[in-house]
C-alpha cells in the first residue's frame, strides 16, 4: 500500500508528473474518439449516398 | 472497355479501395502502437530510475520528447506531402497534408504542456521561454495557421492547394525561425545551463524514450491512415451531394 | 522589365491618387507606439529599453493593417486574371505591386521611426541601426505579407486569418532586427545581426514571389 503511495507522490513531482501524462492520454483519447467517430459517420454517410445515387441512375434507365 | 491499368497510387483515391488496404495495415500498427506505448509507459514510470539531479520529474520527459519529435516529423511529412500534390498531382497527397495536420497540432500542444510541466519544478515558473519552448509555440501557430486556411474556402479543393502551399513555405521558414529564435535565446539567456532534455540520458532512460517515440509514431500511423479514409469519404459524399442536386 | 515597371509606377500612381489610404497604417504605427509610454509608464530607462522592440511590433502591425486590399481589388474586377494570363510572369508582377505597396507603406514608417525613436528614448547610438534594420526589414515584411494576401484570396475572414499566418512567419525578422538595434544600443557591433537580416532579405526577395504567385494562381482557377 505504501508503496502506491510513493509511486503516486513521485519523489514529490507527483503534481507535475501526472497532469503530463493524463493531458497526454486525454490528447491520445482525444485523437482517437474523434478520428473514429468521424470515419464511422461518413462511412454511413457514403453508403447511403451512394445508394440511392444507384438506385436513381437504375431508375433513370428504366425509363 | 479497356483493360488499362490504373496506376498503383491513384487506384487508392477510391475510399473504398484505400479502405481495403488500411484495414489490412491497421492492425498490426495500432497492435504496435499498443504495445510499445503500453511498455513505454511501463519503464517509464516504473521500472526506470530517476535522475540524479531532476529526480521523478524527468519521467515527464517520456511525453515531452516523444512529442516534440513528433511535432516536427508531422510537419516535415506534411511538407513532403505537399510538395508531392503540387509536383505530381495525386488527391492523396494533398488530403494527407490535412488528415496529419489535427495530429501534429495535438502533439505540439502536448510537447507545450508537458514542458510547462516540467519546468515548474525544475524553474520554478509554468513558462519560459527557452527555445525549445519558443520555437514549439512558434510551430504550433503555423498548424493552427494551415487548420484555418484549409477550412476557410467555399471551394474545399482550392482550400487543400492553398494549404499546402503554406505549408511548404511554412517548412521552409521552420528552419530560420528556430535558428532566429536560438539567436534570441543565447542573446538574453547568456547564462542558460537547462535544457528541457535533461543533462544527459542515461542508458536506462534510453529504453523508455525509444519505446515510447515508436509508440507515438505508430499512433501517428494508425490515426492518420483512418483519417486520411475519412477525407476520401467526405469528398466522395461532397461529390454524391453535387451530383444528386444537378439532377 | 518594362512591363513590370509599368506595373510599379501605375499602382503606385493608383494608391497615390487615394491619399487618404496612405494615412490609415501611418497614423496607426504613430498612435500605437504612443500607447507605450502610455501603458506602461513614462520611465525614461524602461521606455529606452522597450523602444527597439516596440518600434518592431508597431512597425509589423501597421505593415498588416495595409495589406488586406494588397490583391483584393484587382481580383474584384478581374485585373488579376488579365495579370495572370499576360506575357509579364505573374512572379514579376507580384513584386511590382509589392514595391509598390512598400513605397506608401514601409518608405513612410521609415521616415517617421526616428521621430518616434525620440518619444520612447531610443539610445543614441541606435538610430542608424533603426534605420537600416527598417530599410531591410519592412520589404521582406511587405513581400510576407503580400504572400499571406495572396493565400487567403477568397477566403473567409481573410483579415484575421492573414494576421495568424503571417506572424510566424515574421518572428526571425523581428527577432534580428531589434537584436541589433539592442546590440547598437549597447556599444556593441550591429553587423552579425544585420548580415543575418539581409540574408533574410535576399532570400525572401526571390522565393517568396514564387510561393505568391501560385497562391495567385490557386485563387484565380
């Protein structure tokens, strides 16, 4: 127990030390959720386009 | 119909085709990225000792390094890309330069705060400006500085030339304005003996820092790859929105 | 050649012909340099200290505050697309309107730095060294400038994203220009900061009408 007490504090630095990493993980996250997101909403975003793009040029055919 | 062969790069201007080849890359980069940044982050705040004068604090510097280099190696790319769309014309190039750009701001900011972290303790203020420093706030404007022309035309194609002829100036300058501000720094700062570095990287300390730069640069990969998927997508989506309205 | 100093002369006359255009960066280097004292207290020791760098800053904003209408004009009626297409390579015609520019832009601030100099109590030995830093500095930051106009042609809030694109780009300059007013002011050789400032001078003279002109280029298709 003491001795996740003393890698918390970090020789006393423990204040600085984990901002820098936490800042760093939450910009990684970050970058991550965002990228994913995005790429999800478009994919769909395209599929469907594109869809329906096809289905007007089968329909325009048609007539 | 003719049998003519696309060209290797162009075929990949297709989303979907250039989704295919992503899928099979990503995953090995990011498993890559995982695992190194999971055993950086393991000798780095643990099975590493700390240094004799800066004490805990230098493991601050298994960000902080890491993410300057990243800074400047995304610039650098985005340069390289840049030249490459205007020399040779490929789509991909131009919205690689766009895809990499959030990234490389990201890391900048990181690399920003991470110092301030650092030097609080070490001198005692959230900024200085020591070069170092200086010069990665001078970088990052020139991200922000593209992030805002990009976006700022009508026409999204003009808005990607028009970045990536910024950039290439930008890239250009990278060089002067580091130098200059060197120059400013040894002027005013005659008596400067830290550097954000730490005076010398142990060998112990050698282990964490590699792990952790390889494992901020397959991130870089994986992110930028599905990134660069996603500009594809849009512009396709751009060009569905304009076909169906001509209709 | 010719046409190129055809081009000079007819945009310089153009500006001319509008004094009032003249007085807007001029009037804004005066106020703002007065601010100083101002802001921060009329201590003749501070203000000598500040002066170079003040001057610099004032002297870069002012330099911005001109250039927004640099191609905006042209583009609105259709003289840049005649310019792109015409036998004077669109490089020699930016640098053209760029000397132009300087003429009622930098030339002004030139000539009233010292005045100014006097109000912050810049020391005495830094005056020619004002002079020159001035005489090689505000081309390179009219020839930037005209760069960052060209870049943001067409864009929206082209004013303020000028200001964001241009200032890094401008830091080496204001970093070797007021290290060597400093260094004159201290008794000390301006000339490496100098020989650092006409490099960037020599070198933004040639290249960056390139970079210009195909920003020109991207704007105009």
């Amino acid at each position: 127990m003491t001795s996740f007490a003393t890698f918390l504090a970090m020789g006393g630095y423990g204040g600085y030390v984990w901002p820098a990493y936490g800042l760093t993980l939450l910009a990684f996250a970050g970058m991550l959720v965002w990228t994913m997101a995005t790429l999800k909403a478009r994919r769909r975003e395209e599929q469907g386009l594109s869809a329906a793009g096809r289905s007007r040029r089968g329909r325009r055919e048609a007539k | 119909m003719t049998t003519a062969r696309i060209p290797l790069l162009h075929r990949y201007a297709n989303p979907a085709a250039f989704g295919r080849l992503a899928a099979q890359i990503l995953p090995w980069t990011a498993g890559a990225s995982a695992i190194l940044l999971g055993l950086g982050l393991y000798f780095g705040l643990f099975a590493s000792p700390p240094d004799y004068q800066q004490g805990e604090s230098v493991r601050i510097m298994y960000v902080h390094v890491p993410a300057a280099i990243m800074s400047e190696v995304v610039y650098g790319l985005m340069a390289a890309a840049a030249a490459a769309g205007i020399i040779w014309k490929h789509a991909l190039a131009d919205l690689f330069v766009k895809a990499a750009a959030p990234l490389g701001a990201a890391f900048t900011f990181i690399c920003l705060a991470a110092g301030s972290l650092w030097g609080k303790p070490m001198w005692g203020a959230w900024w200085v400006w020591d070069a170092r420093l200086t010069s990665e706030l001078v970088l990052f404007f020139l991200y922000l500085g593209y992030l805002a022309l990009v976006d700022a035309f009508d026409d999204p194609q003009r808005g990607l030339k028009a970045g990536a002829i910024l950039v290439l100036v930008g890239v250009v300058d990278l060089p002067i304005i580091k130098f200059s501000v060197d120059w400013w720094n040894t002027l005013h700062q005659p008596a400067s003996l830290m550097t954000l570095s730490g005076p010398k990287v142990d060998p112990s300390m050698l282990l964490p820092l590699m792990l952790m730069i390889g494992g901020f640069t397959t991130f870089f990969i994986t992110v930028v790859l599905m990134r660069l998927e996603s500009e594809l997508l849009a512009r396709r989506i751009r060009a569905w929105r304009t076909a169906a309205g001509d209709e | 050649m010719n046409a190129a100093l055809a081009l000079f002369l007819h945009d310089l006359r153009l500006q001319l012909r509008h004094g009032t255009d003249l007085i807007a960066p001029l009037a804004f280097f005066v106020l703002a340099t007065l601010m100083v004292p101002l802001g921060v207290g009329p201590e003749p020791n501070l203000l000598a200290r500040l002066a170079p760098g003040m001057l610099w800053i004032t002297a870069l904003l002012a330099t911005l505050l001109a250039l927004d209408r640099l191609f905006q004009r042209d583009f609105e009626d259709g003289t840049l697309d005649l310019l792109a297409l015409s036998p004077l390579p669109l490089e020699l015609a930016v640098l053209a309107k760029v000397a132009a520019h300087w003429v009622t832009t930098g030339l002004p601030l030139l000539i009233i730095a010292p005045v100014l100099g006097v109000m912050l109590h810049l020391d005495t030995g830094s005056y020619v060294t004002l002079e020159i830093s001035l005489l090689l500095g505000t081309p390179v930051l009219s020839m930037i400038g005209a760069f960052g106009a060209a870049v943001t042609l067409g864009a929206r809030r082209g004013g303020a994203l000028l200001a964001l694109l241009v200032l890094p780009l401008y830091v080496p300059i204001l970093i070797f220009a007021t290290s060597a007013i400093g260094a004159a002011g201290e008794g000390l050789s301006p000339r490496p900061h100098l020989l650092l400032l006409a490099s960037v001078f020599a070198g933004g003279i040639v290249l960056v009408p390139f970079a210009a002109a195909a920003a020109l280029r991207n704007a105009l298709e």
